[in-house]
C-alpha cells in the first residue's frame, strides 16, 4: 500500500532550476536513501514534502503534488531545524529529557488529568454532587484511562530514557539544561524527539552526522526495525548500504529511483548510463548513415532519386530522437604528495596521560606510528580522540609522557571545524595568500579540481556551506606536501562522490596517515592499524589491559570488517554477544573518570570497578530473564485453572499454591530489579 507519494516536483527560484519532474512512491516499510551531491536540492526535496503535508510554511513547490496516505503522521528532522527544534521548542532551562518528554504534549496532559480526576475521586468531590456527578467523574476517568495506556501512556517516559542513553546522553548530560548542549548534542537531542515520536512516515536529513560508531550501529538497527516509512537523507554509504531498500538518486536537478540499497543502485546506475549512451551513440550512427544516403542521392538528382531522398527523409523526421545523457558532476580530483621520504619512526607516543580538570581520558598509551602506516583512530564520542589529535600537533601539551616525531617528519593537518579558515577572504584568497609563490592560473587550477569554478572563486569564506569549506581545507592541505598527514575527521561535510575521490587519493599518498573517522566504508578502504580509544576497556596498556586497543590490519581493503570479527571473538571469549558493548553496567560504558591513573592502585581499582559492573549487568539480565518466565508460567496456570482443571477441585488447590509461590517468588524480583536498576 502506498504510503507517500510525489508526483512531477519541481522547484525553482527565478530563473534557476533546482529541480523537476521528480516523482517516487514508497510503500508503508520502505527505507529509502536519497543521494546526490551537496547542492543538487535533496534538503529542498524534503522541505518541499513537509510543506504539501503541512509541516514546513516555506519551500512551496513550483509544479507537482504530495500524496500522504490518510491517517498517516509524519515526522522530519532536517539540517537547521535540528537547533530549531531544540532552542524554540520549550524553555531552553529545560534539561535534555523534560524537553524530549514535553514533545509528547497529548500525553502529558492526559497525565495531569487523570492526576486531577484521580484527586477528586479520592476526594468524595463527585459524590458529593450525587450519584450522577460521581458516575460522570468514573466514566470519564475510566475512557481517559482506557486512551491513555492505548497512545503509549505507560512507556513514553520509558522511551526517552532509553533513546537518549542510546544516543549517548548518561544520566548527567540528559539532566543539563538544552541551552548548554553544544550544537552536536542538539542535533542528536532533536533526533531522538523524532525517534520517540514514531510518525509512520519519516524524514531524516543526515542523521549520523556528530554519531559515534556504536551509535551509528544502533541506530542502523533501529531503522531497520522501524514500523514505517522512511526516508534519508546520508552520505554514509555503509549506513545506507545496511539500511535502505531503495535509492532516490537526485542529478542535473532530476531524480531517478532505483531498487535497492546504495552500492546495488549504483551498479544499476552504472549499467544504466551505460545503455543510455550506448542507444544514444547507436541512433547518432543510424542518423548519419540515413542522413549520407539522403545527400548521395539528391547528388544524383534523378526522379527516382529525389523520391528515394524525401522518403528517406520522412522517415527520419518521424524518428523519436533520443537526448544525450547529461553529464555527471564534474568530480573533485585529488592528489596528494610528499615532499620527501620520513624516517622510519614517525611519530613515538610514550606513556602518555591526558585529560582536563581531573577526569583521565587516557593514560599510559604507549604507540609507535611507523613510516607508511594509515592509523584510524576510533572511540565514543568524548573519549578523547580529537584530543590525541591535537596532541600529536602540539597544540596541546599531555599531562604525563612524551610524543616525539621522527627523522624529517613533515606534518599537514586538517581540522574538522575548517578553523584554519579566514572568513573575510575570498576563496581565491584565502588559498593565494597561503601560497604566494604559486601563480594565479595555478590557483585556479587547483581550486577547480575542488568544483571551485567561474564565479565560486570569489565568494567570501563566511558564506560557504560545510562541505564547501571542507574542500577548501583539502584544497589547502594538498599543495602543503607534507609527508605526515593528521585528519580529524575528513569525511564530515562531504558528499559521496568526494568522499571516493579523498579515499584513492590517500590510498595513492606516499606518506603516513593518522585520521579520526567515523565513516565506516572509509575505515574499511583506508586502515592498515586501528587505534580505539575505549577508556577502562581496551586490551592494551598496564599488565594488558588499559585504555586502548592497538590492532594491525591483515587485509587490505578490509579493515573496519576484520577488526569487528576480531572484537566480537574478543567479547564471546568474555561471554558476551557479539556486536555487544563491552562490560559496563546498564549498558552504558564505564565513565572515563575511573580510568586507571599513574598509581597501580587506583588503576586496579578501576579495574575491579568494570568488573562489578558486567556482573551488575549479567544479574539485571537473569532477573529479567526468571521474571518474564514467571509470568509466563503464571499464565499458563491461569489458562488450566480456567480451563481443563476448572471443576477439578484438588487439582485447583494445587494449582492456585504453586500461582501463590510463584507470584511470591516475581514479587522479589521485581523487587531487587527496582533496586538494582534505582
């Protein structure tokens, strides 16, 4: 049954075309990707559906229609309503979780009725009016009842809890109030309200934007699981690849849809473009070969001749001509270089400690960064990763230990908020007086590799979108030859295309790499090591257990792929599933604040501490475990005492003591899980 449809949309402004004749149906539980490069109008697409279905007051469609299935509800969270959601929404003084509970406006004042119809029956206040005045306070508290525990009443709260612990909020961040949330903690804040929410149908534009890792992997999960309609717009192609059912590729403002998830809508795509141009150029030859004979026979001139040359001629205007395909978007090309070899050691870490105003992130990391190797460095968010970063740049100093880089050590750097940027340069600019010993053809050159071109050269910095700015950076560190890259991050703001563009190009460097990512399919193309920062749990550090995991990559193109295998045999060899996080209690990891310090005590302490949290954890799941069976084997003696045992008396008496036991034995548990999970 189709759920959402559109049907010959177009936008434009002016003169400027930024879409037309876009149309697509989806289906109750599709998972739809949309696709294209930055600019090409997907965040427009989706303004434009919320408008028709009266979300968005802006972003009316030039031409066309949305059809939403009736009694549908709808939902989208885009780029710039993320902070609009969380900073208007409500009183900024309230914390992450009132704010995400208030998205449930229904709800809360079904709660305060009931509180205050609650009060009055308790009261006497009906009965005091007479029988009838009571009766109408009973019914409608009983219908209000009755609609509040259908919509979701008992488990909304519930809900928001485990959705922001989930997207990484612990009990003291979902407690600080929204107005101190920096802008990733919004967007993440903003769309876990969505999540908690469930329309049928929902739009998500970049929603793994500021997501670590494990929260990437639960949030493919989720939407996988959705009960509904989805649509999303990434450029997180492993993301896309495990979620999606079908691909909206948007290109030369037309949008084409395709079966199937990212990587086999491309292969399509491929296949596609390339029976395009094959019947194109095929009815280009079939023209010139009907076009040839028309001339040669008018050159003979004759009767018979000139009706064998207009009937040919008939013919050929009849024919249906086929357009040339439109060319793809002109790629960015990259190249990067080395300007000479390093030493063999390229950057020493050598028991080092780092934190700020008494929380450890890491400590005693020992790691020797050698000559060609690509190290990604990994982590929850807040673990300490652009930290390490800065500390290999010198921009920060470690609290303890040493980081000395080698023999001819070069060092480029790319920072992921692009502060290296001036604002008030022009493009042109800001890249000239970086190098200006290059000439100015040369600087255009280079920026036209970057989709720099004609006018885009003269804009001013401070306008520039994200992904903008993040070629501009790439631009920069390019011509740096530098033989020691340090990325935080580089794939943010990115499209696909130049995603695959930096990849070969790094593939291709003759240099040594060390990049924070939390792209998935990068990881897997580029790494050749993998550092993950995981304070409390890593595998490597103090009597071999510490605050990171060092691991080597034996395949190439496979890293993020083989480095998972090697975590979940990891974790079965500690009895956990695999896939799962490592021991922490509740399911949320240990806080970085209990990492070990330089004293062995403390450490060990620290230890014994994620210790007795995986057996918290391992208790909370058998007691959920014994109590869901007894209540299903008190069911089941309710089913025989009401059924085949009913006018058996003994047989009742027996039953109804083992339900007494039974209930007496789930009263405990229920119990000791309230003050285990309290």
């Amino acid at each position: 049954m189709i759920t959402l449809s559109a049907t010959n949309l177009a936008l434009r402004f002016g003169t400027t075309t930024i879409l037309e004749n876009v149309s697509f149906a989806l289906d109750e539980n599709d998972k739809l990707g949309v696709i294209g490069v930055n600019g090409c109008g997907k965040s427009s697409l989706f303004r434009m559906i919320a408008h028709c279905v009266g979300k968005e007051p802006d972003y009316e469609p030039t031409e066309g229609e949305v059809f939403l299935s009736k009694g549908k509800t709808f939902g989208i969270l885009t780029q710039e309503g993320a902070f609009a959601e969380v900073s208007e929404d409500g009183d900024s003084s309230q914390c992450a979780l009132d704010h995400m509970v208030h998205a449930f406006p229904a709800l809360l004042a079904a709660e305060a009725r009931l509180d205050e119809l609650q009060k009055q029956l308790d009261a006497g206040i009906g009965a005091a009016g007479g029988p009838d005045a009571y009766d109408v306070l009973t019914r409608e508290y009983s219908a209000l009842h009755d609609r509040f525990i259908r919509d979701g009443g008992l488990e909304f709260r519930g809900r928001c809890v485990g959705l922001l612990r989930r997207l990484g909020f612990d009990d003291e961040l979902s407690r600080l109030p929204i107005k101190y949330l920096s802008g990733g903690q919004k967007t993440r804040l903003a769309l876990g309200i969505q999540l908690s929410r469930q329309p049928d149908v929902l739009l998500l534009d970049e929603p793994t934007n500021h997501l670590d890792i494990e929260t990437l992997g639960w949030l493919e999960k989720y939407l996988c699981d959705y009960p509904g309609c989805v649509m999303v717009i990434s450029h997180d192609r492993y993301f896309l690849d495990r979620v999606t059912n079908k691909t909206l590729c948007i290109q030369n403002h037309h949008a084409k849809l395709y079966n199937g998830n990212y990587t086999a809508s491309m292969e399509q795509r491929r296949i596609d473009r390339a029976l395009e141009e094959k019947h194109y150029k095929d009815q280009q030859k079939e023209i010139a070969r009907q076009e040839a004979y028309i001339a040669q026979q008018r050159a003979w001139n004759r009767e018979r001749n000139i009706i064998a040359a207009e009937s040919r001629q008939k013919m050929l205007d009849k024919m249906v001509r086929l357009e040339k395909p439109e060319n793809a978007p002109k790629p960015i090309r990259l190249k990067f270089t080395a300007s000479r070899a390093s030493g063999g050691e390229v950057l020493s870490l050598r028991d080092v400690t780092m934190g700020f105003d008494g929380r450890i992130l890491f400590s005693h990391l020992d790691y020797l960064v050698k000559k060609d190797d690509r190290v990604l460095i990994l982590g929850q968010n807040g673990c300490g990763k652009s930290t390490l970063i800065k500390l290999l740049i010198g921009r920060l100093e470690p609290l303890d230990g040493i980081i000395e880089a080698g023999y001819n050590v070069e060092i480029g750097y790319y920072d992921q908020e692009n502060q290296n940027l001036d604002p008030d340069k022009t493009v042109l600019n800001e890249l000239w007086d970086a190098y200006p010993q290059m000439k100015e053809t040369d600087i255009r050159n280079a920026l036209g590799q970057f989709r720099f071109v004609g006018e885009d050269v003269f804009k001013q910095v401070s306008v520039l979108s994200g992904g903008e700015r993040a070629r501009l950076t790439l631009c920069k560190l390019i011509l740096s030859r530098m033989n020691l890259l340090i990325l935080d991050e580089p794939t943010n703001h990115l499209d696909i295309d130049s995603r695959e563009a930096l990849e070969a190009a790094l593939e291709q460097f003759d240099g040594t790499i060390v990049t924070v990512s939390h792209d998935r399919y990068f990881i897997e193309k580029l790494a050749t090591r993998i550092l993950e920062i995981c304070p409390g749990e890593g595998i490597t550090g103090v009597d071999g257990h510490g605050d990171y995991t060092d691991y080597r990559v034996d395949t190439v193109g496979g890293g993020y792929t083989e480095y998972r295998r090697f975590l979940d045999d990891r974790r079965a060899s500690l009895g956990l599933s695999a896939g799962a996080s490592a021991p922490t209690a509740m399911g949320v990891r240990a806080d970085a604040s209990a990492a070990p310090s330089s004293s062995k005590e403390e450490y060990q302490k620290a230890k014994q501490a994620v210790a007795d949290a995986r057996k918290l954890k391992n208790r909370i799941e058998r007691l959920h475990k014994e109590a869901d069976t007894l209540e299903a084997e008190i069911d089941a003696i309710d089913t025989e005492m009401n059924g085949d045992a009913a006018t058996d008396f003994v047989r009742v008496a027996e039953l109804d003591t083992l339900k007494t036991q039974k209930e007496d034995r789930l009263l405990e548990v229920y119990e000791e899980l309230e003050e285990l999970e309290g």
